[in-house]
C-alpha cells in the first residue's frame, strides 16, 4: 500500500503484484505447519465427521441441535456449540477448505485490486480465467496427491508441497497476458522474445512451472512409491499432454520465426 501510494502515486504494478506475492509468503508457511502436523497425526485423529455428503451434514446439525446447556449464557452456547462443530469436523476437511479459501481470495482479491496504471481491462479478464483454471490445477493436484501418501513415504509430503508452493508463484505476475507493444522494458524489435514474450512464457509456465512439475510427482508417486489407481492415471497422462502440446507450441513459435 505504502509502495503503492507514495511513490507510484496510486499506479499499481503492470508486470507483477507486491500485494499477491506477500499475501502467499505470510500464508503459505502457515499452509505447511498445519499440512505437516496433519500428516504425522492423521491416524491418531478421534471419529470424525466428513463433510462428504448431505447425510452427514444434517446429522452433524442434528446432533448440535440435541446438545443443551441449563446455566450457560446464550454467548456462552453459542460459543460451546460453534466450537463442537469446529472440532468434529475432520482436519483433512479444513485444511481442503483453507486451499479453496487461499485460491478463491487471490482470484477475487485480484480483481478488486487497484488497477491504475496496470493491467488493461481486457488483459485483466483474461488474467482471471487463467487464474481460474490455475486454481482448479493446483487444488486438484494437493488434493488428490496428497491423499496418496501413505505411511512409508513421509518424504512424498515434503515434495507435494514444494512443487504446491513454486506452482502457487504464477499468482503474483503478469506475464502470461501482457502485450509485447506494451510493455517497458526494451528488447530487439525483431528478436523472438520480443514478438513472441507473452506465448513464450506461457510455455515456460506449463513446462517449469505447472504441469512439468506436476507430472513429474505423479510419475514419481506411480513408479518409486508404487501407488497407482485410476485417477492418478488420468492426471498424469492430462499433464502429459499439456507438456507435449506445449513442446509443440514452442517448435511452431520458433519455426514460424525462422520462416
């Protein structure tokens, strides 16, 4: 803000967001203590209620309805009975919400940010929907990895979450949406960075990045930890893909230039 304010006179960043990036370095170490604890104590949690259908949601509010209390304060109830809700739900359940919560508040967050000076509207929609369909990558990749992990492989949680933090630092630039005529800093008119940045670093994002990186923890969850069910198939032959198109793209960009 400060940065912001005083000496950019209220112009936000084009090129990369200080507010999205100290977002994620103040919460992301927050993401790793709790998934960590929750990984060496998951099987040592009492019953718990999953929030995995409407059944077991009613019958959570059900059994809060029968829990009364003769000689406490309504604060006091209410605050007994709120926590006897955060307490039965399971960790893993929370800790699913707190994922969601962080990737729909940098979407969101992002788009009421001040925008003087930045990006264009245009550029900003399309920033979104990349954002989007990030975010729905990412979530699906430390859920569904994570869940893999099994007592033998405690060195897999370390890795899940490593490739979940470099992949959550596309979140803060711009790169994937700014025009090359636009933008300020100088290149060779008629060098390939300069007429092909914006399709370079997509690439490069997908290769390094995102779906590289994801494809390689499946790979290594399916060869070394040998643990293999359909949806981790599925997943990694999806990222292969995305990895071959995207070696595609990067051979026609240079090969239209050589032309």
């Amino acid at each position: 803000m400060i940065l912001t304010s005083r000496r950019r006179k209220g112009k936000d960043c084009k090129w990369f967001s200080p507010a999205i990036f100290l977002f994620l370095i103040s919460i992301i170490p927050s993401i790793w203590i709790l998934e960590l604890h929750h990984q060496e104590n998951k099987y040592n949690d009492i019953k718990c209620n999953r929030l995995n259908s409407p059944e077991n949601i009613k019958e959570l509010f059900n059994n809060l309805r029968n829990f009364n209390s003769t000689n406490e304060t309504a604060f006091a109830k209410i605050y007994q009975n709120s926590e006897r809700i955060f307490s039965s739900v399971c960790a893993n359940d929370w800790i699913l919400a707190l994922h969601q919560a962080l990737l729909v508040l940098l979407i969101v967050g992002k788009w009421l940010l001040p925008n003087e000076g930045g990006l264009t509207r245009d550029e900003l929609s399309q920033l979104l929907l990349i954002f989007v369909g990030t975010a729905a990558d990412i979530l699906e990749f430390t859920s569904e990895t994570l869940s893999d992990v099994k007592d033998k492989s405690p060195v897999l949680v370390y890795i899940i979450l490593a490739i979940w933090t470099w992949s959550m630092l596309q979140f803060p630039h711009n790169l994937t949406v700014l025009n090359s005529n636009t933008e300020e800093y100088e290149t060779q008119p008629d060098s390939l960075l300069s007429r092909h940045r914006t399709d370079l670093w997509s690439v490069i994002e997908a290769l390094l990045i995102q779906d590289g990186p994801f494809l390689l923890v499946r790979m290594t969850v399916m060869i070394h930890f040998e643990i293999f069910h359909q949806m981790l198939v599925f997943f990694a032959i999806k990222n292969s893909l995305v990895v071959a198109l995207n070696v595609y793209r990067l051979w026609v960009i240079w090969w239209d230039f050589r032309s």
